[in-house]
C-alpha cells in the first residue's frame, strides 16, 4: 500500500526539522544522519509527522519526552502506531532517558530492529 502524505502539514514539519529536541538532534546527528540507510527526519505519514522513518525497513523512531505517558499520550501514540500500522510501518518507541543515558544500546536496538525488518519484508 502506497503511503499517503498529508501536505498540510509540511510547514509544520518544516518547523519541526529546525527545532529539534536535545535527544532528536543527538540521534540525528551523532548516528541516524550517516547511516547507510537513508532515515528522514520529521517525516509526514498519513496525518502524522513521525520523527525519524527508514523507508527500506518501514519503521518509523520516535523519542518520546514526558508527554507521551500520560494517559491522553498513549492513547494517542495508540491510534497513531495503528494508523500507521495500516502502512505496514513498525513504530520503535524511545524514551529521552534512554536516548540521554544508554545512548550506545539505542542505537544497537535501532540497527537491529532495521537490519530484523529488511530481513522480513
């Protein structure tokens, strides 16, 4: 299924690209920029705009702060990880702890969870 883009959004993506969170810019630029694997960065799927997505693996990455945890926020990640889920794309949630503190695991868990999908599609 071909993935549709709401264009509305792009300003609003285009704005997101510019402002980065401290852990969205650490992931960014010290290990998503360079893989060998094309990754964009704030992204438009659907009527979403997922922080990173591979499209050779369908995975989109999210770094999710604080307000991803309260019960409105994960009923929406909910909704959108299904929405999503309609594209054939795989969500990998992240937490700004983990991206601050176990930096070098997350990005083992991200190259093995693209080189696990690519493998499977």
């Amino acid at each position: 299924m071909k993935i549709e883009k709401n264009n509305q959004l792009l300003g609003q993506a285009r704005k997101l690209r510019r402002d980065m969170t401290p852990q969205e810019r650490k992931l960014w630029y010290l290990f998503l920029r360079t893989y060998p694997l094309k990754i964009y960065k704030q992204r438009i799927i659907d009527s979403y705009i997922v922080d990173f997505y591979c499209a050779p693996a369908k995975l989109v990455i999210e770094i999710d702060g604080s307000q991803h945890y309260s019960q409105e926020g994960q009923e929406h990640d909910q909704r959108r990880s299904e929405a999503l889920a309609r594209y054939g794309v795989q969500v990998l949630r992240l937490s700004n702890r983990e991206v601050n503190g176990e930096f070098d695991a997350v990005c083992q868990m991200i190259h093995q969870t693209i080189q696990d999908r690519i493998r499977a599609l």
